[in-house]
C-alpha cells in the first residue's frame, strides 16, 4: 500500500464527513480480490418487507465479523460468519488508513443494472449514535447517490469506481440518505464491502 498514490476528497455536503478515496487498491489486486469473493463468499439473498410486501431483495449479501454480534435492518437480522485471511487483510489496511477499528462488514453483490439498494440511512442503533462505514468497491462502478432528509433539494451523485473507497462518518447518517439505483445500462457485477462498527 503507497499512500502517495492516494488522494482523499472530502464532499462538501452541509451536515455530513464523506471522504472518496479513488485507487485506494490499484486495479490488479482489486480484480483479483473481486473474482475470489464472488467465488468463495456465501452470498445469500433473503426477504424484505416494503409497505406489508414481501419481496427478495434485490441483491445478494454477506456478514462477517471479529465479535459475533448480529446485524439487523429493514426487518432482517444476520449473524456474522468469521472474517476470512482477505476479509482480515483488507479491514487492517482499512483500519490503517481511516485511524478506525472496524468489527464487521456487510457485503453485497449487485449481479446486474436490476439489483440495487434503496434510499436509506445507514442509523441502526447497533451502529452507535454517529456511525462510521467505510465502503469498498470492486467491479463495475456504480453510482452513488446522496439527498438531505430535510431539504429534498440537496443532492449529490458520485461514481464509485473499481477499487475505490467511501468513508462516511460524523453526523452524515442524521442528515442524509444515500442509495445505489437501478439502471436500465447492460453493466456488469459489482462487489460492495461496508465496513461497520458494532461495538
């Protein structure tokens, strides 16, 4: 890991501590850790209920951990399996590099433009008063997408590319929502890794 090679751009959003790091791993390294864990991951896909409905989630996902502490949101709750010598790896240079400890990290696995991830705050209690996800892509870059919960008309939309990280901290789950929506564009597989603190 060189860190010159890194430049870290704050987001100036009112009310939120977003950081994009692009090439936070080169490209090489990020395709190899992408085909390894689309391959060696236990993906599961469970139910989710919106407006009394129940539907299959519109991704796969997967939680591992150094704590055994479950996860739950939107009426799901997922027990960590162990961190895998990657999974390890990779959550000490982010440690590193953000000065956090992170405990878990939810994965998902958008297969294609249908699979997304709808507007949300990442504010679960288990996540403590101001949570800290740092996010890392691998694959096919997606859009980013970022609204005020107050003001409607404070919105932002980032690219996140292949081996690129996302760290939201501070207050930003207070103020804002973010999602990754569905395109209708023929794209290819992106791997998501959402590093979390569960105290």
């Amino acid at each position: 890991m060189q860190d010159m090679l890194f430049k870290d751009t704050p987001l100036d959003l009112p009310g939120a501590d977003i950081r994009y790091t692009p090439n936070f791993i080169d490209s090489d390294e990020a395709t190899h850790l992408f085909q390894l864990f689309k391959n060696q991951i236990p993906w599961q896909q469970d139910n989710i209920r919106v407006y009394g409905k129940t539907y299959a989630q519109p991704r796969l996902t997967a939680l591992f951990g150094n704590n055994g502490k479950p996860y739950s949101y939107s009426n799901i709750t997922m027990v960590p399996h162990p961190f895998t010598p990657e999974l390890k790896i990779l959550k000490e240079r982010i440690d590193q590099y953000t000065k956090k400890t992170f405990t878990t990290c939810l994965m998902n696995l958008y297969r294609d433009g249908k699979d997304s991830n709808g507007w949300h705050a990442d504010d679960e209690k288990e996540l403590g008063s101001n949570p800290v996800i740092a996010s890392l892509t691998l694959g096919q870059e997606r859009y980013f997408h970022l609204r005020h919960k107050n003001d409607k008309f404070l919105k932002k939309k980032l690219l996140l590319g292949h081996g690129s990280l996302l760290l939201m901290q501070g207050q930003t789950q207070h103020y804002w929502q973010h999602q990754i929506p569905k395109t209708t564009k023929n794209i290819g597989e992106r791997i998501n890794l959402t590093f979390r603190i569960i105290p």
